[in-house]
C-alpha cells in the first residue's frame, strides 16, 4: 500500500444527487447519513454543495444542509464546497456561518465559489445577472470584512453573530480564482485532477502569488477530483457511469437529470454526440483497486504538493458509494473514529 506524507488529509464533498425513482428529501436525508458514515471512518471534512433548478442536485441551500449535517455528527468538520458568493449579499452569507459557527463551535468550514446561477432563468430569479462572478474578489473582501469588523461598504452595520468569530474560510477556484485565493491570502481549493497541466499551473501561480493574511500565513492548497474504489478496476470503472451519463444527457438535452443504474445506461441508444461525451466522462478520473487508487493519490500529492484531497463521487448505487469510501480511508490509511 503507499504512504503519503505525514498529516495529509481526506475530506468528501457530497452534491446530493438524486436517484432515479427516489426524490429530492430522500436524497437530502442520505446526504446526513453519508456524513456520519464518512466521519466514523476518519475523514477530515464533510463538505455539501449549492446547486438552483437543477433537477438531478437536492443540495440549494448548503449552510441550512450543513447545519443538518453537523447536527448528526459530532467530530468530522462540517462545511460547504461550496456557497456561491455572487448569488447572495456578502452580509446574509457572514450571518448564515456567525450562526453555524455559534452553535457549532470550532467545527465549521466556509467554502466560497464565484459560480453564478447557470441559466438566465434562475439568475433572474435569483436576482443576479451573469457578471456578477466578475465582482467575486470584491465580494470576497466584503464578506471578510464582516467578521473582522472591517468592512467598509456599509459604516455603522455589523453582522451578529458573525463579528468577532473565526470561520475557516476556502476559495473554491478554477483558472482566475486562484489569483483571487493567493491575493486575499486564503486556502485555496482547486479540482479537477484529471486536468492535470492546468491544475498544477493554477496551484503553481497560487503558491508563487500568495500574501499571507490573518486568515492562512502560508499556502494551503486542496486538489479536489472524482475518486471511485471497488474490488476490481472494472467495478470501480462502474460505478462512474451514471454521472458520466448524466453530465452528457445535460450537454446535449439542457438538462442535467437524476442518476440512473449503470445497466439502464448500458443498452440506452446514444446519439454520436452523447456517446463521445459520455465516454469523455469516463476517462481520467481517480478509480481502481485499493492499491491501485493509493499510489494514483499518491502520486496527485506529490505532484501538487497539495495538503489535502477533497473526494466527490456520485454513483446510482449507495451502498457502493459507502462501500467505495470504505476502501478508500483504508487505501490512504485513515484511523476510523470511535463512537
């Protein structure tokens, strides 16, 4: 088995995907159970998602979600990978985790991501317009402002309980977030891993731009991919699929869907066009043994010299997704937590 360098840390991102013939509510209710799941196994973070109209993610609202999560459990880190700065007030977000950390003392992570709604239905519903993710550096710095006290876009307003309190906060980033990450001195979390030259050049410019800050006096970089760990490398190949299929049926058809079972998808007629993005979903991400697996994160680590691997997975089959993140904490040698 291979070994990765000493405090290195696992942590799992769940998007809280439904399944075909399954609603939304259950799909939430698997995502708390998952948590405590992921905890008992040793992994450092739990993190949930933020995701408007799409019918295949339950997951809109991820502090309420976190907030779920980190009632039902009692060690793992509990946080969001990630809230959406340009979809809210930068005020609403600082008193959303003033309260999270307040009754959650010490346990939570503040995920921020520059995404915008993705259609221009649900901006105008959310009230946002397509360049509000240019703004995301200056929302950033507001939304800092509001637990330190200072912020200047609003004199004389404080968020309570916000002020005062220390939430750890996480730049999710492709591309141009890693500049803003380096700049306001914060960790930064960047994927995927199967884009490898433009993910090492992002952490590379990262590392080299960042300003220390009163938030991370040195870089901390998160490698964020798709892992998937079964008996054999055809299993584990399985079990990536249904997101495969589902990412190629919203490229073509504009709508991103519930997960289906791997067998449904197998005899489904595809167009030329669905069938090479399908296939396109399958290659690159992290799968295999237990072995096999190890030395690919091993090797992600080394190269990236990143301090920790974010795992997201989403599969038709919970019980293989479990079994799947079982594997793994024993792959990358995770000491299981004990009630």
């Amino acid at each position: 088995m291979s070994t990765f360098p000493d405090g290195i840390r696992f942590s799992v991102l769940d998007r809280s995907r439904t399944r075909e013939g399954e609603d939304a509510p259950q799909a939430l209710r698997d995502t708390v159970r998952l948590a405590r799941e992921v905890e008992a196994l040793g992994y450092h973070r739990f993190w949930v998602s933020e995701h408007h109209g799409v019918p295949g993610v339950a997951g809109s609202a991820p502090t309420v979600l976190a907030a779920a999560v980190a009632s039902a459990t009692s060690t793992v880190r509990v946080g969001t990978g990630g809230v959406m700065l340009p979809n809210h007030r930068p005020l609403v977000v600082a008193e959303q985790f003033g309260v999270l950390e307040s009754l959650f003392p010490g346990r939570i992570d503040m995920g921020i991501g520059r995404s915008v709604g993705f259609t221009d239905g649900i901006r105008r519903a959310l009230g946002r317009d397509k360049d509000e993710a240019d703004r995301f550096g200056e929302q950033l710095a507001e939304l800092l402002g509001w637990f330190t006290g200072e912020q200047t876009a609003h004199p004389q307003v404080h968020a309570r309980p916000a002020e005062g309190l220390r939430v750890p906060p996480f730049v999710l980033a492709t591309g141009e977030g890693a500049g803003i990450a380096a700049a306001a001195g914060l960790p930064l979390v960047i994927g995927d891993l199967r884009g490898r030259d433009r993910l090492l050049n992002a952490v590379d410019t990262y590392r080299a731009s960042f300003r220390p800050s009163p938030w991370a006096a040195e870089p901390y970089v998160v490698v964020a991919g798709t892992v998937a760990v079964a008996a054999t490398e055809a299993e584990a190949r399985r079990l990536l699929i249904p997101e495969a299929w589902s990412l190629a049926w919203s490229r073509t058809r504009g709508v991103f869907p519930a997960l289906a079972a791997p067998e449904r998808i197998e005899v489904l007629p595809m167009s030329e066009k669905q069938r090479g993005l399908y296939e396109a979903g399958l290659e690159g991400h992290v799968h295999g043994t237990e072995e096999q697996v190890a030395e690919a994160l091993q090797r992600a680590v080394k190269e990236t010299g990143a301090q920790e691997v974010l795992v997201t997975t989403s599969t038709y089959d919970r019980a293989a997704l479990s079994e799947s993140y079982r594997r793994l904490a024993l792959a990358v040698g995770l000491t299981p937590r004990t009630p």
